[in-house]
C-alpha cells in the first residue's frame, strides 16, 4: 500500500503537467493577428498565418523567392520578407508559422516555418 501511495503523487503532478501544456504551449495552426505587432520594434514574435496565393510571389534574377504576401485571422494582408533564403515549398504550403517582426507594413522573418 505504501508503494502505492508513492505512485499517486507523480502521476497526478505528471497529468498536470501534461494538461498545462497541450493547454497553453502545445504548437497550434490557430492563426495569429498582426493587430499584436508594433510596427516599430525589432522584437521578434511567432505568428501563424495563411499564405495569400491570389498575390504572386516576388523572386529575384535567380527565380528564388523573396517576398510573398500571408493573411491573419482578421484577413490583414501583409508582405513577408526574409534576410534568409526562402524555401520554394512556400508556394505550395497553406499555414505557415513566421518568427520576425513588423517594418512599416511588412514583416521580415528571422524563420519561416511550414506548418500545412
């Protein structure tokens, strides 16, 4: 009985823990709102968002994508920019998840993340 007892505590403690964090941390496709961002830091924050595939995709000389257009949940369309290669599968991806910040109207990402 004794062992038993030892056994309850961390089980609980462990249903807890995983309870608070399929909650709050657990990665979602939920899609953000840039409405969050202030359009003068240089905080880096994530966001979800939809490609905007109506808009072409900018590319340079090479054919390599520079810039494409996403969407928040509130339908604000915003221009993504990166200071790194962006991978072509941008364009055929739907949900992708950006680490970057606001410049004006646009947002340059540090990390572009294709989440579906």
């Amino acid at each position: 009985m004794k062992k038993l007892s030892k056994l309850i505590f961390p089980l609980i403690l462990a249903g807890v823990l995983a309870v608070i964090y399929f909650t709050y941390f657990a990665p979602t496709k939920e899609l953000g709102s840039f409405s969050k961002f202030s359009s003068g830091a240089e905080i880096n924050q994530n966001i979800n968002v939809r490609v905007d595939k109506s808009m072409k995709f900018e590319r340079d000389a090479n054919g390599n994508i520079i810039s494409f257009y996403v969407l928040d949940k509130n339908n604000v369309k915003i221009q993504v920019t990166s200071h790194e290669p962006i991978l072509p599968e941008i364009a055929d991806a739907d949900i992708v998840e950006l680490l970057g910040h606001m410049h004006g109207g646009n947002f340059t990402a540090g990390k572009i993340t294709i989440l579906k």
